[in-house]
C-alpha cells in the first residue's frame, strides 16, 4: 500500500513538473526549433506539359531516332530503348559531371537526371524531386600525346585520356612532359618484352590485367593502354593507393594509327589534373499507394533503386550501357506500377554517385533515418538547417568589417565579428609569410648550413693529407702522387661548396627583408593598428609602411575571399539540408515505414532473375545486416511467387534457403542497399543469376558498337534483360500488395556521422592543419585539402585492394577541407570503419601530391569527429617490387645518412602489395628502403659503404629497376658483414655457400643477352631471392657475437675489482 501512495506521489509530481509553465514552454521552444516548414509539391501540369515536351523533343533528335530504330524494338519496348539510348548518348555518366538545366548539355550523370526527372514527370509521377549532395571528382586540365612530325599533340577528341586515379593521386608528368621510346609488351607477359625498357614508354593491351606493373619495376616511365572492343578479364589497371604510376588509354583507332604495335615512335606525354567538389543529384519519384497502411502504425513503402552515374578504368570513357539499362528498367518499372497501383508506396530512386561508394544512397537515407545514427550533435535535420543559416549570418556579419578598409576603426571595431575576422587576417598572414617567403627561407638556410658542414669537413681532411704528405713516414700504398691528387679533388669539393654558400647567402639576404616585412604586417595586427606611412618623415621608414600597408590590403582581400567562399558552401550545403527536409516530409519515418530496399542490378546473361542478399562494396555488417534476419522475407517472397502468374524465368532457389545464395551472384557486385542496411533497412538486388558481368568498368561496356564491315553491332543484349523485366513487373506489383512483407529488418543501424557544429561563432569538428617545412607545431589549417578515408584492416593499406571490389566502384570517401580546416563525411558503417585510415592531401599545379598526412596521424577510430590531421611538406618517390612476397613485413624507409627510420611527423610510407611510395619532407634528396622479405635498396655500391650505403635520388617521375637494385644490394649487404666475420676469424660454410650460390646466379644474369627480358629478369629475382636467406642467419651470427662480447665484458668484470684490489691492497 506504501508503495502505491509513492508511486502515485511520485506519478502526480512528475505530472505537474511536465504542466508546469517552465516545463510546457521549453516543450514547445524544442518543437518550435525542430519545426521547418517546408513540404514537397505535386508536379504541377505545368511542369508535367513542359516535361513531355522536353522528352519528345530528345525522342525527334534524328541520331537518337536512327539508333533506336536500328535495334528494331517491338512496339511495346520502344520506350525503354529510347530511355537507353538517351542515358548512353554521352561517353560518361561521372557523378557530378554535366549540367542539370537542359536535357541537352554536356555528358555526365547531371544530364541523365535531368533526363530521368522529366520522364517521371510526363509519365505523370504525381511527386518527383532532386536531392544534392556533395561528390569529389578529379578533373583533367592537361593530356597531351606528342609525336614528331605533328605539330599538334593528340588529346581526348582524339582518343587519347587519362586512366583511373590512383585513390587521390591522378596520372601527372612534369611541366615538360615524360620524353620516352614506345616499348609494346602485348599483353604484358615476361616474354613479351623483347628489350628492356628503362626510361621508356610501354605500350600494353587493355587485357594486360594487373601485369602492367612489370613495366614500373623494370623501369618505365609511363604505361599507355591500348583500347579494345572485347571486355579484359580483372582489368585493374589502376590503384587504391596515393602513388604516381603514370598509366593512360589510346583507342583502338589512334594507336593503329599511331603504329603503336608495329613502329612504335618516339613520344612526349603532358598531363596535369586538380580535384573539385561537385554536386551530385538524385531524383526520387513517388507512388503513393491505394492502402499503404498495413499492421505497422505507420504507411509502408518499397524503395526501387538504380544508378544513375558510370565509372570505368577510363573515367571520360564510361558509357555504363548495363547501369543504364538497370535505369530504363526502373523507368518501365515506374509507368506500369503507375498505371497498376500497388498498395504499398512506392519510392522510386535513381542514385548519383554510386560509383563514389554508394554517396547518393548515403545522403538519401541520412535525410529519411537520420535519427537511427550516432555522432550527430544536431539530432534533426531542422536543427542542423538552422546551424547552418546562424553560420551563414555569421559571415554575412564577417564581411560587413572586411568591407572597410581598415578593420581596427572605430566604426569595425563595433560589429560584432571584429574578433572573428582578426582571427582570420591572422592566420592568413602566417599562411601567407609561410608560403612566399619562410619555408623557402628555412630550406635555403638549412642547405648553406649543410655546405658550411661539408666545407669544415673537407677541410679537416685536406689538413690530414698534407701532414701526412709532410710526414717522414706515410700509410702504406699512400704515395705522394696519389695524395697530391686527393687534395686536388677536396680542393675542388671545397670551392664547390663556397660557392654555394655564396650563392644561398645572396638569395637568403632579400628573403630575411621580405620575412621582416611580414613580421611587422604580424606584430601591427597583434597591437590592432595600422602604420601610417603618411605621417612618416624617414624615406625609408615610410618605404617599409608602405610595403607593410600593401600586405595588408592583400591579406584583406584574400579573407574576403575566404568568407565568400564560405558563404558560397554554406548556401548549397544550406539547399541540401532543404531538399532533405523536403524529401523527409515526403517519405521519412514520421510518415513511411520503408520495409524493403530493392535495387535493380540486372545483367544481360540471360532473362532469369532473381533475388541477392549481399554486396561486395563493403563487408555485411556483421551481427546485423545479415543473412539470418532474412528468412521470413524469403518466405513471403516464394509465397508471391506461388500465387498469380506462371515465374519460369525466377530462380527461386536462391531464396528457398538450401544453397549459399552468393553462388548465384558469383561475380564482384555492388548496389544501394549497403546505404540501407547502413539503417537498418532490409535491402536485396534484382539480379540475374549466374551473370559476371564482364564488360562492369569497362570502356566496351557500350550498348552497341560499329563494326567496319557489319555496320552497328549490338553488344548489351537487351532483349535477354526485356524478357525477364516483363515477368518482373507484375511480380512487384503482388509484392508490393502483399501483406506478408509487412515485416521490420531486425537490423541495428551501425551508421556514424561526421559532422562539424558551429556555435556563436565557435567551431568543433575533424580538423586539417599543415607543417611546412618553417613550422614546429601545425597551426595553419589546410584550406581546400582533399582527404581519403578507407577502412585500416590488419595490414594497414590492404583495406582497398582493387581485387578485392566491384569494377567501377571507388571503396573509399573523398572530401574537402573548408576554409575553417574542417570537415565532414557522410554516414558510415562503425562495423566496417571502425578503424580508419584518413589520408589528407595539398597538390601542386600538375596535381602531385605536394603536402600529404604523416605517419603518426594517420589511424584513427570512428567517430572522427575529434580527429585531427596534419599534413607535412613532402618530396616523393614510387616504386614497384617485383619476385618476391614481403608477407606482412612492411617495409623501412631509412635517411640516407645513417640507418635510422625517417621522421614519423614528417614522412609517410604508403604501401600495398609489391608497390611503395615514400614520401619525405621537402629537401630530401635521398632515400634507403629495406625489407628483409622484399625490396632493399640502399645504395650501397661503390665506393660507398656496403652495409650502411648512402640512399637512392628521390625523384617522383622515375622507376627504379627494383630488381637489379634488390639483388645487389642484399649481395653487397651480406658481404660486407661476411668480411667482418672472416675478419674474426669466424667463418660459417652454411651461409658462404648460399652467398656464393647467390653470386653466381647474379654474374649468369649479367650474361644473358638483352633481348632475353625474361630471363634475366628472374634470374636477378633468384639471386635476390638466395640473399634474402642469407641475411636472417648472417644477422642472428653478428647479433650473437655482439650478445658473446656483451657477457664477456660482464664477466671481466669482477676479475678486474679482484685484481684492483690485489694490487692495491699488496704491500
């Protein structure tokens, strides 16, 4: 009885705490905030009267009409060819690419969603939106072939383009270009190279797979791909790794006429690139259903998506036809449930940006299920609408004190964002002294230090040959001649360093004056005054307040620069959160329970179909998105089945649970249900069983081609996928009908967010900053940088092995830094991300990698909202192993001076597989590489020291013949510390055998005649492969005599105190 009156005391009193006036007003303040008004709009007839005129206008363009003709489509199907030929009419459908304002414009996924959007209109969708979202592409600015004898160079009308970047790191030459020889090497194989190819431009068919390497390791250039009609089987050809491996593509066509196979020439290469944010758009159209409201309180709907955008090996060459056909296929599949209405609503989605890991899909379920994810501070898309609208203010005020001249008046002074903006002007000032003046200034001063070093040194040297040459008694084999003419070449080195000294203190003298000029520029921000150079009666003093005051007026204007800019991202990121709003209105939780998400994956093998639960652009998560929630699913799928119309086309064994269901699917997939289940929405893929779909990724991915003889030849057999979406749609429409699937998933949504919150004008979020080479702390934020994030598994860079994910997908996100030197993502798995790689990078102005993430600051965990990156200034270098298998023992990169590791905050050893890239802070001229189980390069030849050696040239345009280079200096290694054990008088006859063994096989490779690649090729891979098992033995005998003189030290020890105190104690 107690306890009731407690229970009901404490009953009332929560009662009157929520009806309290304090209580009921910051309810209402909190669903005041969390209210926006805005409500998506039915297409007007307007709208549907324009769309339709739109549409039959493409449909009458002549070449459209001529090619849709030509695949003699039966009446019934003409509208898909159409829509098929439409979405394929451009080379590409790149995410991002194109314009959205006219069906007719330039290629890329924006016109084909302008395209898709009109048609959902005219067929009469009663609400059809669009949904941006940002998407990072990299954008070509230079490629160029040049030939002798033609004056102009060839380029991408001629059917000359880039490959595929290699994750951040486009194919870039030197402003000059890369000079070489054409090599052709057919489809890459060892013997196919009849010659070797140092320094020279190799030429390989397109079905060269993953050999194309060998050309870097053997010293190429570059790597020019060859076109070809038929699809290659694991054409990787490129990288998901940050490293300069120039690779291009020539068409069939220009390399028949350029007699790449018969008479290579002799030719230049030019190409340069810069990477851009650029919105990408989705479009969604609505089906509202007759009686969408099942057992659920709320409305159910079925999702039903396709891709928009194509990716291939050759980005400007990614035609895409079977995504395309996957996107007519949705549009047939709109017009027949619009004129058979099912029940359930239905979400029609066309996602851009699937090619850039699934980018569209993300941004479609953070808009409807933002609530199931964690990370976010702002919990609603209402409240992170209006973050955005106070930043925005915020800079509006921002440019009101910058639009004065001077912003330590009186009159700046009063506006509120004084502070803010001299914060700014600051740190501009620092970024911009950094970058003209002291970072030079620091290398320069750094080099003529190094010379004075070399000069005392020499010196010192010099004075020992001339007392010995004045000394009675000399070394022996030290005759006076052979002294004489050393101190002639010191003589020689040390001028040599004189004048370098002078010449660096020339340079260094202005650059002191101009970093005094920008010290001033600091301190008189730091006192919040100007000078005046009018009231200056000293020439001079006023010379340097006048050079003080046009710094300051740069500085100025680059900030305004910089807020308008912001100003700029803010107003789209702000349209974004609007039409995610607008869409979540529509379709979101509040109103729509979405019970499964379709996507429409159909290949051309033959007209079965089926359903695939999985996706191979990121691990299933594990313990939620599996297969196990999915049984109750399958059954009401087999009951459909059941009912209605005869299915010979379905494959219902994949659903009927007795087999592993991923036999049927047995290539590499990926589709827009990883987004959903991302959310917990249950997702499967309409699938054709059994289909590889080889021609994914590729350029011959086309829906015909001409033939020279033949005519038009179709290649995507249509009527194969036709076949089957005409038993498919009336099997949906029963699905979506059927009460059966009124199920919830069971799957936890492990979705994270990063995002960047703004208050009063205080930022928190993931953070860029830089150190330059005159910097001890970071402390500039890296504007406009570019950051990769992929998944860190046990080896550290296999998380995005190109064999291991669907061709034309990228596994990782790439975003921009804003100008605060912040960022953000969209939602990932903290299953599959938990562990995060996230590399951040500045470019050049051909798109090389200039600064780039250090080794100490490159892992981290989800969530990375507190996460802080710091880019160094960085020299680099690629290079590609080949004979060998490093296992999982990463390899070193050591100085060139001395056999310690490189800086971890000022380098970074990017590696995969047999392929490296160093990067080293600016000013590194050398290198050392060793991996005891790989590669070992430490210039350790003649008359260099054969154990510790002095490095390699870093140079981020050459190949180093890895394989030469391994086998002698893992030879040269092991005999140096032979030496010191036979000096020793230690000798080990195990250990001299396979050293011997391997110098033979070393001196029988040298005599291999040249045109014999092969051959000499893995008989330098054989020698090195012998020392490898020398030096594991060879080190355990020095460490053991080292460990044997240690305790023979210790153990005279106390001999030596008992004989002290002998001695001593005697009489």
């Amino acid at each position: 009885m107690n306890r009731l009156l407690r229970l009901a005391a404490s009953a009332a009193l929560a009662g009157a705490i929520l009806l309290s006036p304090a209580a009921c007003k910051k309810k209402e303040q909190a669903q005041e905030e969390a209210r926006v008004e805005i409500k998506a709009q039915p297409v007007s007839q307007q709208q549907r009267a324009r769309a339709r005129q739109e549409v039959e206008q493409l449909w009458s363009d002549p070449r459209i009409d001529a090619e849709v003709k030509s695949h003699k489509p039966a009446p019934e199907h003409m509208d898909f060819y159409r829509d098929l030929v439409v979405l394929t009419r451009y080379p590409h459908r790149l995410a991002g690419y194109g314009a959205a304002e006219a069906l007719n414009g330039q290629p890329g996924s924006l016109a084909a969603g302008r395209y898709v959007a009109s048609r959902l209109q005219a067929m009469g969708i009663e609400y059809v939106l669009t949904q941006g979202f940002p998407v990072a592409q990299p954008i070509t600015t230079e490629c160029e072939l040049a030939v002798p004898g033609r004056k102009e160079p060839y380029g991408p009308e001629d059917g000359f383009h880039v490959m595929r970047a290699n994750q951040l790191q486009g194919p870039t030459t030197p402003p000059g270009g890369l000079t070489g020889r054409v090599v052709y090497a057919g489809p890459g194989r060892l013997p196919d190279y009849q010659q070797p190819v140092d320094d020279a431009i190799v030429a390989l068919d397109f079905a060269a797979a993953d050999r194309w390497r060998y050309a870097f390791a053997m010293g190429a250039k570059a790597v020019i791909f060859i076109g070809s009609d038929q699809p290659a089987p694991n054409a990787c050809h490129h990288l998901n790794l940050p490293v300069n491996l120039p690779r291009f593509y020539v068409t069939a066509e220009l390399a028949e006429k350029l007699k790449l196979k018969t008479q290579p020439p002799t030719v230049t290469i030019r190409a340069a690139s810069r990477w851009e944010m650029r919105e990408g758009r989705n479009v969604i159209g609505v089906i509202r259903g007759t009686n969408a409201r099942f057992d659920q309180k709320l409305d159910e709907a079925i999702v039903l998506a396709a891709p928009l955008d194509s990716l291939s090996e050759v980005p400007m060459l990614s035609p895409g036809a079977r995504g395309a056909a996957n996107c007519a296929a949705l549009l047939s599949l709109a017009e027949y449930l619009r004129a058979n209405r099912p029940r359930r609503d239905v979400v029609l989605c066309f996602f851009d940006g699937e090619a850039a890991n699934h980018a569209g899909a993300r941004a479609f379920y953070a808009s409807l299920c933002r609530q199931r994810a964690r990370g976010m501070t702002n919990e609603t898309l209402a409240k992170r609408l209006k973050m955005l609208q106070a930043e925005a203010a915020h800079f509006d005020e921002a440019l009101k004190v910058l639009s004065l001249k001077d912003i330590f008046s009186d009159e700046a002074k009063a506006l509120p964002q004084n502070r803010f903006v001299h914060e700014l002007m600051r740190k501009q000032v620092k970024a911009l002294a950094d970058d003209l003046v002291r970072d030079e200034l620091q290398l320069r001063r750094i080099a003529k230090q190094s010379h004075e070093f070399w000069v005392r040194r020499l010196e010192r040297e010099g004075q020992n040959l001339r007392e010995q040459l004045a000394a009675p008694a000399r070394p022996a084999g030290a005759t006076e001649a052979a002294i004489q003419e050393s101190l002639e070449e010191l003589d020689r080195q040390v001028e040599y360093h004189k004048a370098e000294i002078k010449r660096l203190a020339g340079l260094i003298k202005p650059m002191k004056d101009e970093d005094m000029s920008w010290s001033q520029l600091e301190g008189a921000l730091h006192k919040r005054k100007l000078p005046d150079p009018a009231a200056e009666a000293n020439p001079e003093q006023r010379k340097a307040q006048e050079k003080i005051v046009r710094k300051y007026q740069r500085v100025l204007e680059d900030v305004k620069g910089l807020c308008a800019s912001r100003q700029a991202g803010l107003a789209e990121a702000i349209s974004h959160v609007r039409q995610g709003v607008e869409l979540a209105e529509l379709v979101g939780e509040q109103r729509d329970l979405v019970v499964l998400h379709l996507s429409l994956n159909l290949g051309d093998a033959s007209p079965r179909w089926t359903f695939i639960h999985g996706y191979d652009s990121q691990s299933v998560h594990i313990g939620k998105d599996n297969l196990g929630n999915y049984a109750k699913m399958f059954q009401a799928i087999r009951d459909v089945a059941k009912e209605g119309q005869d299915l010979p086309l379905f494959e219902s064994r994949a659903v009927g649970g007795l087999f592993n269901i991923r036999m049927f699917a047995p290539g590499l997939f990926a589709h827009s249900g990883c987004a959903a289940g991302l959310f917990g929405v249950a997702n499967l893929a309409l699938m054709t069983p059994l289909d590889r779909r080889p021609r994914d990724g590729q350029p011959c991915d086309v829906v015909s081609r001409l033939a020279p003889a033949e005519g038009r030849v179709p290649v995507l057999k249509v009527a194969e996928m036709l076949t089957g979406l005409d038993e498919v749609r009336p099997f949906l429409k029963r699905l979506c009908d059927s009460p059966d699937m009124s199920l919830t998933s069971g799957i936890n949504s492990p979705a994270v967010f990063t995002e960047v919150t703004f208050d009063d004008g205080k930022y928190k979020g993931a953070s860029v900053l830089m150190l330059s080479a005159a910097s001890v702390m970071p402390e500039r934020p890296a504007r406009g940088a570019f950051l990769a994030v992929t998944r860190a598994p046990g080896k550290i860079w296999e998380g995005a092995r190109v064999d291991q994910f669907p061709p034309g997908f990228a596994p990782f996100f790439i975003t921009r830094v804003n100008e605060m030197g912040l960022f953000e993502l969209p939602p990932l798995s903290r299953d599959y991300y938990g562990q995060s790689l996230v590399v951040g990078v500045l470019f050049d102005e051909s798109g090389l990698i200039r600064y780039i993430t250090n080794t100490s600051m490159l892992k981290s965990a989800l969530p990375l909202t507190n996460h802080q990156t710091i880019l160094f200034e960085a020299d680099s270098c690629s290079v590609v192993g080949f004979g060998y298998d490093r296992l999982a023992v990463n390899t070193q990169a050591l100085k060139a001076a001395s056999t310690a590791p490189l800086l971890e905050d000022r380098s970074l050893v990017v590696e995969g597989g047999n392929i490296l890239a160093v990067y080293a802070k600016r000013g590194t001229e050398k290198v050392k590489l060793f991996n005891q189980e790989g590669m070992a390069i430490l210039g350790n030849a003649a008359p260099a020291d054969a154990i510790v050696g002095e490095g390699v040239p870093m140079h981020p345009f050459a190949h180093l013949r890895t394989v030469d280079l391994s086998a002698d200096t893992i030879y040269r290694l092991n005999h140096g510390r032979l030496s010191i054990l036979r000096a020793n008088g230690i000798l080990e006859n195990s250990i001299e055998q396979l050293h011997v063994d391997s110098a033979d096989v070393k001196a029988a490779a040298e005599k291999v005649p040249k045109d014999d690649v092969q051959r000499a090729l893995g008989m330098k891979a054989a020698s090195a492969a012998i020392s490898r098992r020398v030096y594991p033995p060879l080190l355990r005998v020095l460490s053991d005599l080292v460990v044997a003189v240690v305790l023979l030290l210790l153990l005279s020890i106390p001999f030596a105190y008992s004989l002290e105190r002998l001695l001593v104690g005697s009489p």
